[in-house]
C-alpha cells in the first residue's frame, strides 16, 4: 500500500503548521485541524487493515528513502504494517481521535489551545512512527519523539512547578531506560550486521545464548521506562500534572504502552533465552501489585487511576514474558485498557471540569445525579476494569490471570491477588466520587460537560463494554499469529471454569471490602499518627522516590562534589602549582638580570675575587 506514509505525515504536518503559524493565526481553527488529523490517520489506517486483512500478504511495506548509509552499514527508511502494527495504528488513531475531540472542550478557555493541539500531533505522530517502522532504528527514532511530546504536554502548564518539576522527572527517568534500548540497538549492529526486525530475527539462530539474554534485558530496560514498569515507574505518577487528555492519550492508551509493543516486536529475541522471559515476567508481577498497592490509598482520582495503569501495564508485561501463550493476550488487554482507562481518565477531566479542577476525591461525593452521562460511562469503565462479566476486560483481564496460573503457583496467585485490589481501589474511587454523601463546597454548581465531551465518553464505554469481542472465535490469536507465532496451550493446574470463579471470588471481596471501609467516602483526613505504616507507604509511592533519592541521586550528587573537589584541587592544583613553581622561579633568576653595567661589572669583580681566593687557598694547602 502506497498510502501509508499519510498515516504518520497528516499529524506532522498538522503539528508543524500549527507550530509554525502559531497561536495567534491559528486561534479560531487550529484546535478543528488539530483534532482532524488523528481522524484522517485513523481512516487511511482502517483503509490498510482491510487491505491487510483480505489479501493474501501477511504485511505491507513501503519503502521511503535511504536514510543511512555508511560503508556497509545501511538503514533505509522503511515502514512495516503487520497485524502487530495494524492494531496499534487503529488505537492510536481512534481513541486518540476522541481524545482530541474531547479536548477541544477539555481545553476551551486555554489561550495556548493551538500549540496544545500542535503537541497533541507531534505526540500522535511520533507513536505512529514507533509502531510503523520496519527497523529498531526507526523505531528508536519515534521512541524518543514520543519521550519529547510527553516532556512537552506533562509541563504544558509549565507556570506552576509541579508540573514543570513533573516534566523533567519523566524525561530523565526515560532517558535511563532509553540507554539500555540504545545499547541494545548497538549490540545487534555488532552482532548482526543489522538493525531490522527481520534481519535480527534470522540472525538470532547463529547467536549465543549470552548474546541473546543480554539483548532481553536491554530491551526490557527501555520497555520499563516507557511503560513504567519497575524500576523505573517513578515518573508516572507525577506525570498527572499534565492536562487530563494528555493523561489519558500518552499514560493510558498509547505511550506506556509502547514497552509492551517493544517486547512484542522483539519475540524473537525472548525465545532464545529463558532469564530474559523470566526477567519480564517478574517485572510485569513486581509492578502490577506495586501499582495496585499505590492506588488504595491515594485521594487524588487522576493518582488512583495513574497506578491503576502501572498495574494492568503489569499485566501486560506478564503475559508478554509468558512467550508464545501470553502474547495474544498481552495484546488483548493492551486494546481492551485502551478502550476504558482513557473513558475513566476522559471521566476524571468531566469531573474535575464541574468541580471547578478540584482533584481531590474527598471533596466529591453525590456526583451520579448531577453528572448522569460521566457517571454512566465511567460505570462501564469501572466494571470493565475490575473484570465484571460480559465487560471487555472480564475477557483479557482474565485470560492474562489464567495463563499466570499455567506458568506456576506463585505468578497465578499474585495476578489474582492484584485482580482483588484493584477492585478495592476502584471500588473506593467509585463511593467517593459519585456515590456518597457530597462533600463540595455549598457555592459549587456541579455540571453536567458539554457535548464535545460527553460523546467521546459514550464511545468509549461502548468499547469498554464489547472490547471482549475481539477473543470471538479466537479472532485476537489469529490475527496476531503471523507475528507472534501460533499460541501454545498451557497446562493448568486448576480447571478454566475454578481459576475464573476464584477470581470472581476476589474481585467481590475486593468490593466487599472496598464497600464496608468507605460508606461515606472516608470524609475525615486522618492525622499522620492515625494512618497506619502500608497506607503511609503506599501514600508515599512505596519509597520508590526515596529509594532512588537515596541510592542514585545523592550518592551522585556526592560523586560529582567529589570529582569536582578532586579537580579544582587535584588535576587544577597540579597543573596551577607547576604553572606557580616555574612562575616563582623565573621571577627569581629574573632578578640577576638587571640591565646595569655596574652591576654586571661588580658581579664580574666578586667572582673573580672568588676565583682568585680559590686558587690561593689551593695553593696554601
């Protein structure tokens, strides 16, 4: 297919008028051109699907131009629309097509509404790239175009600190993960001569087991920085400052999710070394319980819902590391998630939107007769993520938990334990936001957002609601199986139908709880004497600032005193001290020379007098 380099150009191009024109001519349409763009891509990309899906080609290519070219090293700047990609093309493009219309009410009042816009594109543009390209290169490439966007849209409100503070903690925290994926790119150049998809896929048959462990975790590194996934997870959170749409565009549907597209792509690197699957699936476990546990006790909603995606990214990693079983699935929920993290996050902004930007939900409460439509939709959202049955993430969710199992004990039981809390926590945000006694101030005035809004919202949680249709006939494996091979059955320790009542179980626990703890919606702050240490862990990120404060950022702030330290008075003070002692030496001599011939006379009059007495004295003795 000719046409899929529009896929990517329509939202550059979009993002560089708006740029270039700026907020002045562009403020009475530029939020309409903006909000456009991601709609055309997303009909060129349903164009190509169906191309792709009803011909005989396992993908299509296009070659663009060469773009490097030294020696024998070449890249050529190629894209690649695959199954893989082609679901990615239509996520991005459709739910982030409802983003930005969303955002033109979202972002009404803005003045810089149009760079906003502008951003929103550059970001669209830059994931489009990542996915598309045939080349880890390429995709390097849209990899930190997407790391730029998101510094851009996390501090687009850059007059208030945190969020400025909020940007560059997210953009260094990816830098670290960048260099591992940047290492990675490096060691296949030496090993294989290449940096494609498929000339690394043939080429790691001939390459050693260290070779293909070290390129895994490498690999993983940058996935955990993009997708925040321990031990990099830190930067999520904070990214909440960011406006609400860019939370739920880049840190719930798309963007955290590029690590998952990573390690996808990269299948064939996984299953040439077990430590490397295992080190993914060990991540996935580590972060979806971290991110779970984090979610209970914060009272800002976006915070709750922000370690709610750290958590089912978790899941995600999981059933990717699982290999050939949990790819499908991995994929599954990643389009399922999609569909209903960015209706709560949509939710959350129509919220804060009639509650005047208020965040915290222990000034919410009664909010289901006043907000009817973001209840609703929010509602669907909420029983999708929780796994309640017939909802779409009751079918990836699930899966992902029954896989778990397939792989042991300990991996099964802590998927299940992370399905019970987050219902607690999702439970707990539901009472305090909508169902509870309302606890706004009485000159409030609650409303209900506009249209331009509230549509986005019904789509998305009639997503939320049929995403499940996709495991219809096993249409999800099919489709992703010319990439990531055919799935493997795994056997189960527990029949299908106990592991999916046991998990039930504790998702109604989970609300059980939730239910009896929050009858009003926890209305009373509670003094730091009152709140036991988990809730001030889990209040506190579990120590992750700290931990990295006190391993990596003062000891290198000491390291850097003290290299500076060694420079001003070791490498300076030795090169300043020969520069002094040759300095002092030359003044000295320099005062033989005084440019007097009585001096030089009387210097000629005393050494010879010296010599004449030495000789005297020779000959005395």
């Amino acid at each position: 297919m000719s046409l899929l380099y529009l896929i990517i150009a329509i939202p550059a191009v979009s993002s560089a008028v708006l740029l270039l024109l700026g907020g002045r001519l562009t403020k009475g349409w530029g939020h309409l051109v903006g909000a456009a763009a991601p709609c055309a891509s997303f009909v060129v990309g349903v164009i190509a699907f169906f191309s792709l899906s009803s011909g005989d080609e396992e993908a299509l290519g296009q070659h663009l131009f060469t773009w490097i070219q030294v020696a024998g090293f070449r890249v050529d700047f190629d894209l690649l629309f695959d199954p893989l990609s082609a679901v990615f093309v239509l996520l991005i493009t459709g739910v982030g097509g409802l983003i930005h219309i969303y955002s033109i009410g979202y972002m009404a009042h803005d003045e810089r509404r149009p760079r906003f816009f502008a951003y929103l594109n550059l970001f669209v543009a830059a994931m489009l790239l990542l996915v598309l390209a045939d080349d880890y290169l390429g995709l390097f490439l849209g990899w930190e175009g997407v790391g730029l966007a998101s510094y851009l849209l996390i501090g687009f409100w850059q007059h208030k600190d945190t969020a400025a503070v909020a940007a560059k903690k997210a953009f260094v925290v990816n830098r670290v993960g960048d260099m591992g994926f940047a290492l990675a790119i490096m060691l296949m150049f030496a090993t294989f001569g290449t940096t494609t998809f498929a000339g690394v896929e043939g080429g790691m048959e001939g390459a050693s087991s260290a070779t293909a462990t070290a390129l895994g975790l490498l690999l993983l590194l940058g996935a955990c920085g993009k997708s925040a996934q321990v031990p990099l997870q830190s930067w999520l959170l904070d990214a909440m400052e960011g406006p609400t749409p860019v939370s739920a565009l880049i840190h719930a549907a798309t963007m955290v999710t590029a690590g998952v597209y990573l390690v996808t792509r990269s299948h064939f690197v996984y299953a040439f070394s077990d430590t490397a699957q295992t080190a993914v699936v060990v991540v996935g476990l580590a972060t979806l319980l971290w991110g779970a546990i984090i979610g209970c006790a914060k009272d800002d909603v976006k915070k709750v819902l922000a370690g709610s995606t750290m958590s089912q990214i978790g899941y995600m990693m999981l059933a990717a590391g699982i290999g050939p079983a949990g790819y499908p699935f991995a994929i599954f929920h990643l389009l399922t998630h999609g569909f209903f993290k960015a209706n709560m996050f949509l939710g959350a902004g129509s919220v804060m939107h009639a509650m005047n930007d208020e965040v915290d939900m222990r000034r919410y409460g009664g909010l289901q007769r006043l907000l009817p439509i973001t209840f609703l939709t929010f509602a669907c959202g909420y029983l999708a993520i929780i796994g309640f049955p017939g909802f779409s993430g009751f079918w990836s969710k699930d899966k992902i938990i029954e896989i778990a199992f397939g792989e042991g004990w300990i991996i099964g039981l802590g998927a299940l334990l992370g399905a019970g809390i987050t219902a607690f926590y999702m439970t707990r945000l539901m009472i305090m936001t909508f169902v509870s006694e309302k606890r706004w101030a009485k000159n409030a005035e609650p409303h209900e957002a506009p249209l331009v809004m509230t549509v986005p919202l019904m789509v998305l949680a009639a997503l939320s609601v049929l995403g499940g249709l996709l495991l219809v006939g096993g249409w999800i494996q099919g489709w992703l199986e010319p990439v990531t091979g055919a799935v493997e059955d795994h056997a189960l320790p527990l029949p299908v139908w106990v592991i999916t009542g046991l998990t039930l179980l504790v998702v109604a626990v989970g609300i059980a709880i939730a239910v009896k703890a929050y009858p009003l919606g926890d209305i009373a702050v509670r003094s730091p004497a009152r709140v036991s240490p988990a809730t001030k862990a889990a209040r506190a990120d579990l120590y992750g600032d700290a931990f990295n404060e006190g391993a990596f950022m003062r000891p290198g702030q000491y390291l850097t005193r003290s290299l500076v330290y060694f420079d001003n008075r070791g490498v300076d003070g030795a090169v300043n001290g020969v520069a002094a002692l040759v300095g002092g030496t030359s003044g000295r001599i320099r005062r033989w020379q005084t440019g007097f011939v009585r001096s030089y006379a009387a210097a000629m009059l005393a050494g010879s007098a010296l010599v004449v007495l030495a000789l005297l004295a020779a000959r005395l003795a």
